[in-house]
C-alpha cells in the first residue's frame, strides 16, 4: 500500500511538472543588421555562414541590393535565452563585415 502511494504521489509531481510554465522561457527575436563592406556576390554567404554559427541563431536571410549603402542587410532570428545582438554584431565584425542594428522588427 505504501508503493502505491509513492507512485501516485510521483505521477502528480510528474504531471504538475509537466503543466508547469518554465521560468524564462524563451523568445524569439528578429533583427535587421545593417552589413559593411559587403562588396561583392561572395560576401552574403561568408555573413550568413558567420551568423549561423552563434549559438542560438534558427535563421538566417540575406538582402543584397548594391543601390544602396550598406548592401547588405542580414535578417536575424534567434532565442533571446541563448544570444544577443552584441554576439549577431561580433560574428560578423569578427568574419570581417562590420554591422549594426538597423531595425528591430519584434519577434
């Protein structure tokens, strides 16, 4: 009898924990960066390769459009929980293409 009461004792804990929101949870967030001395075809895709490899990062959208300064603009989406836009800005500073927030879109 007192097994039986451990395991439904255990199953409500269970159950309880499952049904439990978790602190913090997660957001997701999407930022615009604004990509300098993106010059040519070849430097999206080296932007894009240093963006998804911060932790964190679920994607990654590159916007070429040489009318304009800068050309390039990266379209961001990561977990809030993991990264920050201080690490989307060293990523790609660090792979040579130097950024900034140019619209923070929500997310």
């Amino acid at each position: 009898m007192r097994i039986s009461y451990l395991r439904q004792a255990a199953s409500a804990l269970f159950a309880l924990a499952l049904l439990t929101p978790v602190a913090g949870h997660a957001a997701e967030k999407t930022v615009a960066l604004s990509v300098e001395n993106a010059t040519c075809a070849l430097c999206g895709p080296v932007v894009q390769a240093a963006l998804q490899q911060v932790p964190g990062v679920t994607s990654v959208d590159i916007v070429e459009n040489y009318n304009i300064n800068p050309p390039v603009t990266a379209r961001v989406v990561f977990d809030d929980q993991v990264t920050d836009i201080d690490a989307l800005v060293n990523a790609t500073t660090n792979a040579g293409y130097p950024s900034k927030l140019a619209l923070n879109t929500g997310g």
